[in-house]
C-alpha cells in the first residue's frame, strides 16, 4: 500500500509540474519586430571608389521614431550616406504582446561602385546600393561560401 500512495504523490507531483511548466510557455511574451514601411535609398558618393558594406544599429522608440544610429560596421566614405538615408526611413513599431515596445533592428547597406571608363546611359544611384532588414538575407550575401561561388 505505501508504493501505491508513493506512486500517486510522484504521478500527482508531475501533472501538477506539467501543468506549471506549459501554463508558463503560454505566458512568455509575444515579440513581433518592427517593420520598415518606407525606405530611402542611399546615394552612391561619385567621389568614392571604396565599395563593401555598412551595418548600422537603429534604436527605434514606442511609435517607430528612430532615436539612434550606431555604426557596426563603417567604411569611411560609405557610412556617412548610409546613416543619412537610413535617418529618412519609416518604421512600424515593435510590438511586445500587443502593445508597441521599443527596439533594435540591424540595417546594412552594400555598396558598389560604378563601372570605371566610358559610360553609356545614366546609371541610377539607388542601382549601386542594395539595403537589408533582415539579417538572414544580409548573412546569406555576405556568407564565403556565396562569395567563393559556393
């Protein structure tokens, strides 16, 4: 008889954690990230030559307002349109459980230069930079194994 009551404190004592445990999973909080609603492209410096890409930090408040732009990682003369352009940019909010939260969201911008020697035509500046919000994309493009043709 006391195995039996043994046995049913510890089955009584797992359904009772089990319950704990997914009411807990149903409480974590719901995180939807911001979304970019307009961009502005960036220009192309004529005066540059570098070309690679800059990852910049950008610091969005309650209502999607950019409140700071940190530089991940710069290039001298390719930063500075980067950061102008991404200040013009719109976002959507983040929203932590249905109510608009503050956030992060990593922006990178490649850039490469025009074709060097005789132009034919007009090259548009905003065919020169590609922008990324999603990080998945920007890590793909940016992985070796895409570089090296892999």
């Amino acid at each position: 008889m006391r195995h039996v009551l043994i046995s049913v404190y510890l089955l009584g004592s797992l359904a009772a954690l089990s319950a704990a445990q997914e009411q807990k999973n149903l409480e974590r909080p719901r995180l939807d990230p911001p979304a970019v609603v307009s961009t502005v492209e960036a220009i192309y410096p004529l005066q540059s030559v570098a070309s690679g890409t800059v990852v910049l930090e950008v610091a969005l408040d309650d209502q999607g307002a950019i409140t700071d732009v940190r530089v991940v990682r710069g290039i001298p003369s390719l930063t500075e349109p980067a950061e102008r352009s991404v200040r013009q940019w719109k976002f959507k909010p983040a929203q932590l459980d249905g109510a608009p939260a503050r956030s992060r969201i990593v922006v990178a911008f490649s850039f490469v230069p025009p074709n060097v020697g005789p132009r034919i035509g007009r090259i548009e500046p905003s065919r020169l930079v590609r922008s990324f919000t999603n990080s998945e994309q920007f890590l793909r493009l940016a992985s070796p194994s895409r570089r090296n043709g892999g």
